[in-house]
C-alpha cells in the first residue's frame, strides 16, 4: 500500500495483546527503555530515544488490521489514514519509481522488481511497461482484485511473502508501507530466508519522518499519527538501526517534500544524530545494498527467518534445557544470535553466551535487552575462562561444524567449566536426517550416535542419549495447554489463548471425579521432517511453474493480439487497394476518351498541316519572284546613287542613347523628364532598373545557401523583374544555374579578405541599392563592406551550434556586425534563439525559403526496391554516419528489398576524411550506392526513382532536401531537431526518429519498408506541408513585404519568446 496524504474520518478498532501496562520493547531497537509520547485515537504512543522511533502499544491483531484493509472504503473512502483517491494519490511518487527503474542498464538481462504493499499495482505497471519481471505483495485483497483486474498476467501478486517462490530480486520497493507493519524484521527476516534479497539488491523504503519538526513539535496532532493504520513511526535514525542490523553496507537516506524553515527541534534525551540534518523535510526514503544478511544466516538460526519445520527443530531443545536451568549459572555454547540464550535468561540465574563469530555477538547484544544475560566472543573454546564456573552448559547445533580434534578439545574444556554435578545438554543432527537437505559446506564432522556417544565419553562417565522427533499430535484435554505432570511439555508460542475445539469428550460419574485423564497422542506413522520438506519443495515447484505458465500465457496473448493487428492492417491495406483499382479503372476509361479526342484533334492537324503545306508552296513562288525583283533593284542606276544617304544613317544610328537624349532633350515636352532613382528600394518602381540588388555569397557550391540565395534571386525577379547580381569569393557548379537563369555572377577572390579591401570592389559594392548577404559564415564580408553596403540586410541559416563555432573561433564580434546590418533574416524558427544571444529581437525577421514547384521525370525504380535517399554535403553534421548504422541493423532479408542512396560531396579537406570513411563503409553493403553532387537536372531523375527523402542531420535548420521531398509528394524522414520535425506529425505527414539514435532510424526503415501503400499515403500528405510554407509565390510575397517595412518588426509569426 501507498500512501500520500492523511485522511480525515476516524475507525474506531479493538487490540487484542497483553496488558497495556507492561512496558513494551522498541520494534526497531528492542530496548525497553521506552518513554510514553501521546495518546492518539485510543492508542498510547511510545517513544524509544536509543533508535529515535515511535510505536503503537499494545497494537492491534492481525485479524484486526486484515479486516481494516480488506476493504474498499479504505482506497476510496477518505478514512483517516486511508485514501480518497487512490490513484490520484499514488501519482506523485510515480517519478520516483521512473528514476529508480532507470538506473538499471539494459543489458544486464531480465530484471526483476517486487513491490511491497503494491497496491493496484500502479508502480509495476510502470516496470512492466520497460520488460521488467513484477511481483507484488499486497495483504488487501480488495487492491490484490484491482490489481488482477488491471494489469491480468502482467503481474505476480500475493497476499504474503511465504506466498513468493523462491527468486533474487534486482529491486525491492516499500513505499509508504513499512509504518504499517507491527514488526518490519519479520517481513525482511523472510524475505531474507526466501533468498528474495541478496548483496546486488536495491532496497528502496519511504515513510512519513517522525522526527520531522510538525512531528516533535505535536506529536499528538501530527498530521501522520494515526493508528491502527500506522503502528511504527520512523525516523532517518531509524533506518539506520534497522538497516545496519541487517548488514546492509551500502546505505542512503535522504529527505523529500520540503518544509517551510522552522527552528531544528528534537526530543531532549535523544543525542545529535542523523536527524537533525532532515527535521525540515516531511517524508524520507531510505536506499541500501550491499547485505550480507543472506550469509549470515546460513548456518545461524534467525526467529521468522525460516519456515516452522526450523522453528521445531531449534526451539525445543533449549525447552527442555529451560527445565535443568531453573536458578542456575548457564554458558550457551555456540549461541548464535542469542536466541536461546535469551530463553535460559528467563529462568536462570545468569547466563553467558559465546560464540566465535563477532557479528553474531553484535547481533545479540543488540536484540536481547535481559540484565541476566552476557555475551562475549571467544575463540578458544573457553580456555580463557575459570574451571568450575558453570552448573549447566548448552551447546546445540555447534559440534558438527568443526573438525574431530576441535570436538575432542571443546568437550574436554567443557567438562573443565562445569561443577562436579554440572550437566551439559548438547545436540547434532543425524546424517540420515541431514542428507535430504543435501551437500553442507559448514558441517565438517556429522556423526552416528555411536560415534555420537564416543565423543561424549571422552570427557564424561554418564551419558543419557535422548532422540528428538518432530510429530504432529492431537490433544484431548480441558485446555488447549496441558498439564501433566509426568511428561515435560513447553510451548513454541507464549500466546495461550485457547483455540476452538474440534470436539467435547466428557466422563461421566454419580460421583465426583477427580483428577480426569488427559491424552496427548502422537502420530507416529509420518516422517513430518521429510514431508514438511518434500511438501515445501514441491510448494515452490508448483509456485514457479505457475508462474511460467503465467508468462507463456502472456506471451502467447500478446502474440494473438499482435496478429489481430496485423491482420487488420492487411485488411485495410486490402481496401485501399480495391480503392486504388476502381480508381485506376475510372482513369483507364477517362484516359481512353482523352485518346479518342486526341486522335479527333491528330486528324484535324493533319489536315490543318497539308494546307499550311500548300500556303509553304506559294509563299516560296513569292519569294522566288522578290529575289528577282531585288536583283533587278541592285543592278538599277538608282540604288548606286543612293549610296552615301545609307551610310549617313548607318553613323546616326550608332551613336550611344545617351548622346541620343542630350542632342534630342530640346524635343522633350515640358515636365517629361524622368524622376532620378531614389535611394531605397521601397517601391516596385525603384526595383524596376536592372542589377539594382547586390548579392553575397560564401561559394558557388551545390549546399543549401547557395541554392536558397537562388531562390531568392529568382523571388526578386517574380516580384519586380530585377535580375540581381550574385557574387562570391569562392566559383563553384551552381554559378552556371545562376548564368543560365539571366543572373549575372562576379567571383571575386579577395571579397573576405580584410587586408585587401580593394577601391575598385568597394565601388561595385557601393553601387548597388540594396545588398544582401548570406550566410554566417560571410562575416568577414559585413565586417569589411559595411560600411559602404546601402541597406545591407544578413540572411542567416545556422542554429545554436553553428553561431558558437563562428562566435568562438572567428567572429567575437559578432553582436557588432549584427548591429551594423539594417536587418536580420533568419531562414529557420530554430535560428531565434541564437540569434537572440547577440542582437535585439527588433532587428530580426523570419524568411523561410519558398522553391519553384517542379515536375519530376518518370521513371521506374531499379530492381522494384523501395528507394532511400539522403542528399546533403558529406560531413559528420549532416549524419550520413547514422543512416549507414541504421542500414547495419536492418536484417539482411529486409536490406534485401531496399535500396539505399547517398548523394553528396566533402565540403571542405576536414570532411574529406568523413566521406572517404562513409564510402568505404557504404561499399561493404550491396544495397547502399554514394554519388558526388550533381546539377539540378540529373538529382531531380534520383528523386524521381525515390519512395523516401532521408535527412539524418544532427543539427540543420531547415534543409532544401526535405523541402523537395515534400514538394514531389515523397515521405520525408527525418531526424528530430531539424527545422522541418517541428511542421510534421510522425506518422501522420512524415516520419521522424530521434536525433543521432541509428536504432530509432532503422525502426522507422523497417517500418516503410514493410508498408509501402502507407508510405504513399504519407507522400501525399506530406505535399501539403509543402504548399502551406514553402511556395515560391508565397517566399516572393514575404521578400516584397521585408522590403517595404521603412522601420524593421518582427512578424507576429515568427515572434519567438526569449
């Protein structure tokens, strides 16, 4: 059970325990030096200084607090210390569970996890969301229903820890639910006893701190203080002591949920310690590994730690012990963890217990508060002490586990300790007995009783053999204790409370009775130890064979349910496919009446062509007759006459236009001179002279800036018919493109050069109206032209990482050349944030690159494969690297139907070694192909053959391929910190993985891989991406608009908050 908050409304319950006036042990310390605190409820409140933890006295049964929790009202009802909400309630420490879930790694195999007081199972679901193993121990059996109701075979829940078969846990979770338990030993001592903890496991605990400053303040009133549902109330001091008593070598305690600061508080007789340091905080949680708990009960015997078979066969010897101890001075032998030492001290008249081992004394000192009793640690087998000083010595379970000589020399010593009439009571177990539990390391010498006997006399004259049997019986009796007076008996328990009886059985007189007969019969026909074993064994066989067939179930379930989904998938790939083929049917038939039409229209060109035939023929007499009458002409005494009148027109004619203007101007009418051009390019008017716009380039490559100031250049045109000038101080293969389209190119080497600022560049430069430049790596320009640049505009694509590299190495003043610039454009929404570091908001513009929507060729795809292709300069940024290991992982006869292409060349002698790199490790794989950069007219043939646009880019604002790849209705798959992930839904419009993750890639291959029509579906869906933000019409649209604003603002769509 979890719990979050205190509730409100009161249960009024009974105790059934002894006398509230005996003074009570601390659950967590055992000491008895114990104060009263408070009375909450009904129920007195102990406090125990030694530990710094608080307890309920007397408390109430186990049927009492299972009848409490059974309940419903209890999850929902909002009792007072219940839930109202259970779900809501348990939601706050789910990060917790996140946190701890993460902290194992992946390949270590499949993890187990138990959550005790699992409650609905909200914490496991969360485990077995990431593969986790889940077991839960829940006492409610109304939480164990939801729990199975909610999560069915996902989860192994049961109502107690002995339900458990055994299994080592990776990690053990006790949220808010130790301070529910009357004695949190007992749970951990069979945890422990189940090999359920081991040293590699994580135990993680959390409880309200009692030693929080509401809580020593008003330890009445506090909010957390409410039995019978909370019993032990703890501290951090708490977890100390309880945990190192448990061995656990590796221990964290800490405070969550912080108090508003309040004076440090503590109850006077409880010293400085761990507390203090979390007195501010309302709840801790403790975390601790590393136990050697597990060794240390191997061959020691811990009360609750093992099942009852243990328990009968330790506890009574030392009752019958107890019998030969009355007033006696008693050494105990090999005591262990003092157990028994403890029993004898009840009796005695003092008793010393010894044993060899130093943990085990700790152990015992720490749990057995009886004045009577002395623990020392001894390895001399008592040599050290004085002969005579004992009436009685026990020594139970210890012989066996030393050598014949230690055993002649430790029962000669004890004979030297006792008095004359002393006794020694001493046990081992018999060989035939201890073979059924297999091989022990620790017993080195076991003995027959023969051999048994020998020992013995070795240091003693008389020696009774008593044999021990482990039977059940039946009593007949006046009560549920009998008392006999010629056989000894003891009880395992101290609760005598009478139990009902099966039956009555009466003797009947006329006369009074006395003395009746009592039986107590015992069933000698069963080997109880055998079959108590034989029957636990079988028990944890049975428990993890359901277990399996629990997670077989699962399995095969969640395989079921993965073939309805991939038969419902076929279903509707089937139905789109019936949809395709009507449609396809309906364009056969539209297609055949367009050719039925067009062969109409052939035939009336054909006989349209035979008349313009017959018209060729007469126009060719025609001009036949001219050529005669030309001749006719040049032969005629006119035409040599006329000669000098034609040369004078010649000359007049090649006389420049403005010499023309300034010998006519006397002809012009009044006011019909032409306005000069004004100094911006605020109006379609300016921008109507040629090469008015100067723009400045890094490079003529086929990259992304280059072909975005293309685009530009061709907006520029669309929207006022000016051709700009496109210069560069590096030539490259899109210059041509430029030419081609009518835009002049310059390449001026010396262009960034800062210490060849030539007169004659600073001239061209000046005489542009308008200068645009682009992008950040064209610093050196804006640093060395601004000067002389009209309205000089930047233009910039990089994100974060590209202005820290210009930033860091080449340009730290770059906030200065940005306010030397009239304004600021910024190609990417991811640009804002950078570029917000070194210029006001004011200044800066969004202006995403729109391109001409262009047709593709057709053309079929090579060898009916699905094709990937990924375009982009070759270096470690655009991560060709990554496509290339996702491609590794795919399985071979997935690679098989799939064909892979890279296009792109280094862009600099740096990333030449990344792309010799890729291309070799592309040549071990048939299916991948690496091509150079191409013109624009051969890549638009591979993105013809292309099904999916790949871009793997690590960090790029907002790539041209992608953009294209959307404009010829392919699936665009793409990384996720690309400028486009932020306009596409995965799965909806495109695809997208995680950035940099070559798994999540190959996850999203395979995926389009195997559904080709979805693939298609995505294409078409993805053009409507396109249409929405990078139409030319609409770049062209948002360039007039920069253009015209006489005092840069920033768009309310591309406003980003700081």
């Amino acid at each position: 059970m979890t719990e979050m908050q205190p509730a409100n409304t009161k249960n009024q319950l009974t105790v059934n325990s002894p006398a509230a006036s005996t003074t009570p042990a601390c659950p967590i310390s055992k000491s008895t030096d114990v104060q009263p605190l408070c009375q909450v409820d009904g129920f007195a409140v102990w406090r125990c200084p030694e530990s710094a933890t608080d307890f309920v006295w007397p408390m109430p049964d186990d049927k009492t607090l299972k009848d409490l929790y059974d309940r419903e009202a209890w999850f929902e009802g909002g009792e007072r210390g219940g839930y109202s909400d259970y779900d809501a309630q348990t939601e706050p420490s789910l990060h917790l569970v996140k946190e701890l879930l993460g902290r194992f790694p992946d390949g270590k195999g499949k993890l187990t996890v138990l959550d005790v007081g699992c409650g609905y199972g909200t914490h496991l679901r969360l485990a077995a969301d990431q593969g986790w193993q889940c077991f839960g121990i829940e006492p409610s059996a109304h939480a164990r229903t939801m729990a199975q109701q909610r999560h069915a075979d996902r989860l192994t829940v049961v109502e107690q820890a002995e339900d458990l078969f055994p299994i080592r846990f990776d990690l053990i979770l006790m949220f808010e639910v130790i301070e529910h338990l009357q004695d949190p030993y007992k749970l951990l001592f069979t945890l422990f006893g189940r090999g359920a903890i081991g040293p590699e496991t994580l135990v993680v605990i959390s409880t309200p701190n009692a030693r929080s400053t509401d809580a020593v303040t008003d330890p009445a009133g506090w909010a957390y203080r409410h039995p019978p549902s909370h019993l032990v109330f703890y501290s951090a001091k708490s977890f100390q002591v309880l945990l190192r008593r448990l061995l656990f070598k590796d221990i964290k305690i800490y405070g969550v949920v912080k108090l508003p600061d309040q004076p440090a508080t503590r109850f006077e007789d409880e010293p400085p310690s761990i507390n203090d340091e979390w007195g501010d905080f309302l709840g801790i949680v403790a975390e601790a590994s590393g136990s050697e708990f597990k060794e240390f009960m191997h061959e020691r015997y811990v009360p609750d730690s093992y099942w009852k078979l243990t328990e009968y066969e330790h506890f009574p010897r030392y009752g019958l012990a107890t019998h030969m101890a009355q007033g006696a001075r008693v050494l105990d032998f090999g005591c262990g963890t003092g157990y028994g030492t403890a029993l004898l001290g009840e009796v005695a008249e003092s008793v010393v217990g010894m044993d060899i081992a130093d943990s085990a004394i700790q152990w015992a000192r720490q749990t057995h508060r009886n004045p009577k009793l002395s623990f020392v640690q001894r390895a001399d087998l008592g040599r050290g002490l004085p002969p005579g000083s004992f009436d009685l010595v026990t020594c139970f379970e210890m012989i066996e586990h030393v050598d014949h000589a230690t055993q002649l020399e430790t029962i000669r010593s004890v004979a030297r300790l006792l008095t004359s009439g002393g006794k020694l009571v001493i046990s081992t177990p018999d060989p035939l007995f201890t073979a059924a539990y297999g091989d022990n390391p620790y017993h080195l010498r076991e003995m027959t009783e023969s051999e048994f006997m020998e020992l013995l006399h070795e240091g003693f004259k008389h020696v009774t053999m008593l044999k021990q049997w482990v039977r059940p019986s039946v009593l007949i009796g006046k009560h549920s204790v009998p008392g006999i007076e010629s056989v000894m008996f003891d009880t395992l328990s101290k609760d005598v409370s009478a139990d009902a009886p099966v039956g009555f059985v009466a003797i009947c007189s006329n006369q009074p009775i006395e003395n009746p007969p009592q039986l107590c019969q015992f069933d000698t026909s069963v080997d109880f130890n055998r079959q108590a074993l034989e029957t636990e064994h079988q028990l944890n066989r049975l428990r993890y064979e359901n277990y399996t067939l629990t997670t077989s179930k699962q399995i095969r379930e969640n395989s079921v349910a993965e073939l309805q989904k991939q038969v419902q998938a076929l279903n509707g790939s089937a139905a789109w496919l019936e949809s395709q083929r009507v449609a396809w049917e309906k364009l056969a038939n539209e297609r055949a009446l367009d050719i039925a039409r067009l062969n109409a229209a052939l035939q009336s060109l054909e006989t349209s062509v035979a008349s313009l035939e017959a018209q060729q023929l007469e126009r060719d007499k025609h001009i036949t007759a001219l050529n005669a009458e030309r001749d006719f002409i040049f032969r005629s005494m006119s035409w040599r006459l006329t000669r000098p009148l034609r040369y004078l027109r010649r000359k007049l004619i090649s006389q420049p236009l403005g010499l023309m203007r300034q010998k006519f101007r006397h002809l012009q009418a009044p006011g019909g001179e032409s306005p000069a051009v004004s100094g911006g390019i605020n109006t379609s008017e300016n921008l109507g002279e040629k090469h008015k716009v100067l723009l400045v380039l890094h490079e003529f490559s086929r990259t992304g800036a280059p072909r975005a100031v293309l685009f530009l250049a061709r907006a520029l045109f669309l929207q006022y018919g000016v051709r700009p000038v496109v210069m560069a101080c590096v030539d490259g293969p899109i210059r041509e493109e430029f030419e081609n389209e009518g835009f002049p190119t310059l390449v001026q080497p010396q262009l960034f050069d800062s210490k060849d600022r030539t007169p004659a560049i600073r001239e061209i430069i000046a005489g542009f109206e308008r200068v645009i430049v682009t992008p950040l790596a064209s610093f050196p320009f804006v640093r060395n032209y601004a000067s002389v640049a009209k309205h000089l505009t930047w233009w910039i694509h990089e994100e974060e990482k590209g202005f820290a590299y210009v930033a860091d190495n080449f340009a730290p003043d770059l906030a200065a050349l940005f306010c030397a610039c009239e304004s600021i454009w910024l190609g990417s929404p991811l640009c804002f944030a950078p570029a917000l570091q070194y210029v006001a908001k004011e200044k800066l513009h969004l202006l995403v690159y729109g391109c001409d929507d262009i047709a593709l060729p057709h053309r079929s795809p090579p060898l009916e494969r699905m094709v990937f292709t990924m375009v982009g300069t070759m270096e470690p940024r655009k991560g060709q690297d990554i496509f290339l290991d996702a491609i590794k992982l795919l399985p071979t006869e997935l690679r098989h139907k799939a064909f892979f292409r890279m296009i792109g060349s280094p862009y600099n002698d740096w990333s030449a070694n990344f792309y010799k790199q890729v291309c070799s490790d592309a040549g071990l794989i048939p299916e991948v192909e690496c091509l150079p950069n191409m013109p624009f007219s051969q890549l638009l043939e591979q993105y013809a053959e292309t099904d999916v646009v790949v871009c793997a880019s690590r960090a790029d604002p907002l790539p041209i391929s992608i953009t294209q790849g959307l404009m010829f209705s392919k699936t665009c798959l793409c990384s996720s910190v690309i400028g486009q992930a932020g306009m596409l839904a995965d799965g909806e419009n495109g695809l997208i993985f995680e950035n940099e993750s070559a798994a999540a890639l190959a996850e999203k291959i395979s995926w389009a891989i195997q559904n080709p029509q979805a693939v298609t579906a995505l294409g078409i869906e993805g053009r409507k991406i396109y249409e929405e933000h990078f139409l030319m019409s609409g770049f062209a649209f948002n360039v007039k608009n920069l253009l015209q604003e006489p005092i840069p603002t920033i768009p309310k769509s591309s406003q980003i908050a700081s």
